[in-house]
C-alpha cells in the first residue's frame, strides 16, 4: 500500500512494474574491438625477403650459373696453357686449341680481331692471303716469318705461304708482280725451309708444321716443288726459300733481305 512521504511524493513502491518484454538485440554488425596497442613494426629487410623470395631465388640462380661459366672459362684457358685443351680439328689447328704454347698463340686472334696491318687480303681456294713488301723493304725469312704470324685473319693467325701446287704458285706470283712496290729482280718469301734436316724441305703449314714436300734431291711422291734448275744447292748456309720474279724458287739464306713475302691464313 502506498503511503506518502512529508513531501506528499510517491515513493519507490508506488512506481510502475519494469516492462517485462526483453530488450531488443542489435544484430548483423559487431564493432571491431578497439586496441590501443600500435600496429607490429615489421622489419624492413624481413618484409623484402617475404615479398621478394621469388625474384631472390632466380638472382640467386643466374649468379650461380654466371659464376659457373666464368670458372669453366678460366680452367678452359688454364687447360690450354697447358696443353690439356679440348682436342684439335681435323687439320690440328681448331678452335678449341691443344698443344699448349701452340694453342695459347692461335687463340689469341679469336680475341683480338683482325690484324692486317693495311695490305690487302686476297681470297683463293677458300683461303685468304698478304703479299706484304715493296721494292724498298729488306726482311728476313725469319723477320717475315713473325711478321706473319703477329698477323690475324677470320679469327685464325697467319703464317708462310705453302703452296700446294702450280695454281697457287701462279695466284702468289701474279699479286708480287701486280703489287704496286714491285721492281724488277724482286723476289718473296715463302714457308718452305730445311732447317730441321739438311736437305729436307718442308712447310711451315701454321703450326702444323713438318710436312715435307721435298727430299733426297727430287719432290716427295705427290707433293708440288717447283725449284728453279740448279736448286736447291745449299749454296754456303741456305735453309729458306724464296720465290723468284719467275715463280721459280731458290733456297738462300734465311738472314738475307728480301722484298717480299706472302703470308696465307687458314680462313
Ligand atoms: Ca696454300
Ligand atoms: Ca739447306
Ligand atoms: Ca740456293
């Protein structure tokens, strides 16, 4: 039962009963909770390698093969100074070398280029050629013969001519008489010599070398020689040989000065 207080107010009691029927619950959106605790600093490196691992891998490889090659390169050129190069081509002056000294010297054109010092190159029977000289040079067979082998051509060094038979003979003389230095009496040299055996004419061939296209007095069976009458006479000391104005040949001194010589390349 209600009563009244002094201040003829209702009291607590007499206040209406709380309304029975549940409170209606918010649905479908949930507020995120709020932290106050910062964001995880990530190390900067640590986030690189976690978005790059796949580029990472491959710089990785491509070095790895970079490296490979290079070191394969390095033991290339070590095996061929010393000789234990990949195996000659069919006529022993392949790319690949072998030989060691021999190998080192031919490779070497495969880097540096051409190197034909200003005179013409000429093409015959797959090969090419120099007649280098003038009427007012004075060369060795010896001062030619490294002359043409600082020489470089299709990537191949040059050397002596040999001449394997008349065409040829006749191809080289025709560019001596033709070359604007020549004079009369002239004469050029070539890569036959007997130096190894007295008597036994060979061809510096590059650095095949040894194959001899004369002995005992007459061409070895086959081979091409095309010594003037009377020669070779081993006149005094006479172990190189040059071709003559003619197109014949004589063996002379290789210390005496010649006009000419004729440097032939393998390419
Ligand atoms: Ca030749
Ligand atoms: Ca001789
Ligand atoms: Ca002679």
């Amino acid at each position: 039962m209600a009563t009244k207080n002094p201040l003829g107010t209702a009291l607590i009691d007499d206040l209406p009963p709380e309304d029975p029927r549940p409170i209606p619950q918010q649905s479908g959106y949930a507020p995120p909770p709020v932290s106050y605790a910062p964001p995880p600093r990530r190390n900067f490196i640590q986030a690189f390698l976690q978005q790059h691992v796949i580029v990472l891998y491959l710089m990785s490889f491509v070095g790895f093969v970079i490296a490979c090659s290079a070191m394969s390169k390095v033991n290339g050129i070590a095996a061929n100074r010393n000789g234990n190069g990949p195996p000659k081509g069919p006529d022993g002056r392949g790319k690949g070398g072998g030989g060691g000294k021999q190998s080192h010297w031919l490779d070497r054109c495969q880097y540096m280029g051409e190197a034909l010092y200003g005179d013409p190159v000429y093409e015959y029977n797959g090969h090419h050629y120099q007649i280098v000289g003038g009427n007012w040079a004075q060369i060795t067979w010896r001062q030619a013969e490294m002359d043409a082998w600082g020489r470089c051509f299709g990537g191949v060094p040059g050397y002596l001519a040999t001449v394997d038979d008349a065409a040829e003979n006749a191809f080289l003389l025709g560019k001596m008489l033709a070359h604007q230095g020549f004079a009369s009496g002239n004469a050029g040299w070539i890569g036959a010599n007997d130096m190894t055996n007295e008597g036994t004419f060979e061809w510096l061939d590059g650095f095949k070398g040894g194959s001899v296209f004369y002995r005992d007095g007459q061409p070895v069976a086959g081979a091409y020689s095309n010594f003037a009458e009377g020669e070779p006479d081993e006149n005094g000391e006479e172990d190189c040989v040059e071709m003559y104005a003619t197109g014949q040949w004589n063996d002379d001194s290789c210390y005496k000065r010649r006009q000419f010589f004729f440097v032939e390349y393998d390419a």
